[in-house]
C-alpha cells in the first residue's frame, strides 16, 4: 500500500480516479457494436458472442425450471441454508423501505403522489473468477419487496454450467425468468428484446468494464442502477484497533480484483507498520493472494492524519463504497459521516457481514459517488405518477394567475386552455 502523511485536501488529489486501466474508447465502441447487432439478429447475435465470448454452445438461453431444482442437489446442503438465512435478513431490512403513496385535500381539490412498481426488471450477475450468489439476493429481493411483476436474471454461460449456488439463491429470492447470456451482449438483449428475452424496464447489477459501459449506453431506452467502479473499502481506525483485523478486512475486499481500492486512515503510525506486515503474512496463505497483492500494490493507500477531526474530512472526501469505524466509540462516530455507501461500525461489523448476511444491500456507490447516489434499495424498484382533481370554482378563481404566468413564457395556446372552460357569453 502506498503511503500518505495527509496535510491538506490537496493530498488527495487523484486518490479517487477510477481505477479502470482499459481503453475506454475502444470499451465504448466494441460495446456499441454489440448493442446494435443484438438489437438487430436477437437470439441469434446471443449465441453468437457466447461462443466467441464465453466459449460455450448454447442450444437453449433459458434455463429451465428443472436444472433449477437440481441444483437444491448439487451443493452443501448448509449453503442453501445460509442462503436462506441470508434471504430472510435481506428481506427484513428492505421490508423497512419504500415509497409510500398519498393524497391531501384542500379546497381547491385534491392532491396526490401514486406509487407504482415498476413491472419488468432485470438483474445482471457477474460470472468470471467467482460466484455471487450474493449478488443475486441483494439484486432480486429489493425488486421482490418493491411489488414488482416479472424478475429477469441473466449471468454468464459457463462450460460446466451456471453455478448451482447462483440458482438456488435466484430461487430462494424469487426470480422468475434466468437466461445463461452475460456481457454487453446481455444487457442488449434485457433493454431492446430479442425472440426469447424480453425487454425490461431497468437493469440493476455489477459487471466487469463491458457491461459497465453498456449500461451507460443503454440509459434512456431503460433505466439502470448506477454506473459501477471498481469496488473499495475505507477504514478509519484509531491505537485500539486491531491490526490483524484490519489486514483481513482490507484483504476482503482486495481479493475481488486488481482494481479494487483501499484506504485506511488513521492517527497512530505504528498502526500502520503493524498492518502492513499483518498483509504480508495474511498474503502468504490467501487463495487469490496475486489479485489482492496487486490490488492493494496498486491501489491501496494508507494514509496518516494529525487529528481526530481530519479522520472524517479524510474519508468523506473519499467517499467510499464500504466504511469501517473501528474506533473506540463506533457509534459516536456515524453522524460525523456524510459520504460512504455502507457504514460498518465497531469491530465486529466487518464488511463481509454486510456484504453476506445482515440484510442491508451490498450494490453500492463506487468512485466517490457516495456524495450524490445511494444504495440499491426498494425505491429503485418504484416509480411515482402524481395527480390532481380541481375544482370548478377554483380554476374559475385562479384562471387569472394562470393565464398571466402562460402568457408570460410566449405559450398562448396554455393561456386559452384554461379560458376555454369559461367562455365569454356572446354580445347581443
């Protein structure tokens, strides 16, 4: 990790670049190649870029209800409990969310907000290096909560097959239709539709720089999630803190891929040293050590703070994804907090335990987008239509106001709408 000795905010200049290494350009136009195709020869163009792509024939995109169950069969059966454990958290803390319709009257009528949720969705789940059976309750459970009507998953065609916990934790959530496409290609099917997948109305879900950037092309014809970075946790820790804690924290994050970001922030210097050779030795047995060590070599930082006070100016210029408070009051920290995607206070709420299992969502803002955007919740998966009734003599009462303000912006025809309902009576 690299080391900081923060002094001003100027310090952190560059520290939240996006960490994306690849030609963007060519990303967006290899993206809007495929986009086009897919909405020009459908399922054809899908099995297409699965065999070039992903390596794998795909007689049939959909997987049928058969291979779901048998996958009940394939795995521990503790992990279909855990899966469910998880499921029920998960449900719980999105059951506290959501819009809520209304309607207020006044003389001149009524008034009112109509909550609706939204009626296809589709949820992308990464495949690659790993499975993410979390990832699909965090994507599906929201939208399950939220009311609506049909929920689409498509992940990525494996030469062994969709990993069986994937499908169990669709099923335990409540998906209803999962098409074995991933990649641009995936998200071009979910926004223009093809013979067999249908069109939806937003797309949630991490992807690699592909369907990152197919989302962000696809915007307008569907509504998305957010635009999601490389994944980071930030840790403020004080001389209480435990180095070895930290280290597997930090690690936890650092093994999903090279680009991941992490920062550590403290006062204490020799907390520093104590985690840095915590990493060394935690590194030594780790399954995916290479991506974490490079991760951290490239986009770790720890960086040093002269006070209490620069801890938090420090992280909320950050802004990250996860945050830990490991400090000796963790609670009394949280209203010094303004931006981070997830909050992880005190030294047994490690990020994994949000990430898997205590019920809030783990698809959060990345790249400091924490200052302006939210956790996936219920709401995503809800829109508002507003209303009005008004009143005869109201409008009667308010055509004046009205006309003035129509005439006013050059707009006639908004002026004579409303003269229209009181037409002058004809001279004799």
């Amino acid at each position: 990790m690299k080391r900081l000795n923060y002094q001003t905010p100027a310090d952190l200049n560059g520290l939240q670049q996006d960490a994306q290494t690849a030609d963007n350009a060519a990303i967006s136009q290899t993206v809007r190649e495929i986009l086009l195709t897919v909405q020009k020869n459908g399922d054809d163009a899908l099995r297409q870029y699965s065999q070039t792509f992903d390596g794998v024939t795909l007689a049939d995109l959909l997987v049928p209800a058969s291979t779901i169950q048998a996958a009940y069969e394939q795995i521990d059966p503790a992990v279909v409990a855990s899966l469910q454990a998880a499921a029920d958290n998960i449900f719980w803390f999105h059951e506290k969310q959501g819009l809520q319709s209304f309607e207020a009257t006044r003389p001149e009528g009524k008034f009112g907000i109509k909550v609706t949720p939204l009626e296809r969705v589709g949820i992308y789940v990464p495949g690659g290096t790993a499975a993410y059976p979390s990832s699909v309750l965090m994507n599906a459970i929201p939208a399950k909560v939220a009311g609506v009507s049909e929920i689409i998953m498509v992940t990525p065609p494996q030469k062994e097959g969709i990993n069986p916990a994937v499908l169990v934790a669709a099923d335990i959530a409540g998906v209803d239709r999962i098409y074995t496409i991933g990649g641009a290609q995936a998200v071009a099917a979910l926004t223009f539709g093809t013979q067999t997948v249908p069109k939806v109305d937003k797309i949630t879900g991490p992807g690699n720089a592909y369907v990152a950037e197919a989302k962000r092309q696809v915007y307008g014809f569907v509504d998305i999630d957010m635009i999601a970075g490389p994944s980071e946790i930030g840790i403020i820790a004080d001389e209480t803190a435990k180095s070895a804690e930290i280290a597997a924290d930090l690690l936890s994050q650092a093994e999903h891929d090279v680009r991941v970001r992490t920062f550590l922030v403290t006062t204490d210097a020799d907390l520093l040293a104590a985690v840095t050779a915590e990493l060394d030795t935690q590194l030594a047995t780790l399954p995916r050590a290479e991506i974490a060590r490079q991760s951290l070599t490239d986009f770790g930082y720890q960086i040093l703070v002269q006070t209490d006070a620069q801890l938090y100016e420090v992280m909320n210029a950050i802004a990250p994804e996860h945050l830990e408070i490991q400090l000796t009051e963790p609670l009394a920290a949280l209203d010094k907090i303004r931006h981070a995607g997830s909050i992880f206070l005190g030294r047994y709420a490690s990020e994994p335990v949000g990430d898997y299992f205590a019920g809030p969502n783990h698809i959060l803002p990345t790249s400091g987008t924490a200052r302006f955007s939210s956790p996936l919740n219920v709401t995503d998966f809800q829109k508002m239509s507003q209303y009005l009734y008004y009143e005869p003599a109201a409008l009667a009462q308010n055509q004046g106001a009205i006309t003035t303000l129509a005439r006013t912006e050059g707009l006639e025809a908004h002026a004579r709408a409303i003269e229209a309902r009181f037409p002058k009576k004809e001279q004799s």
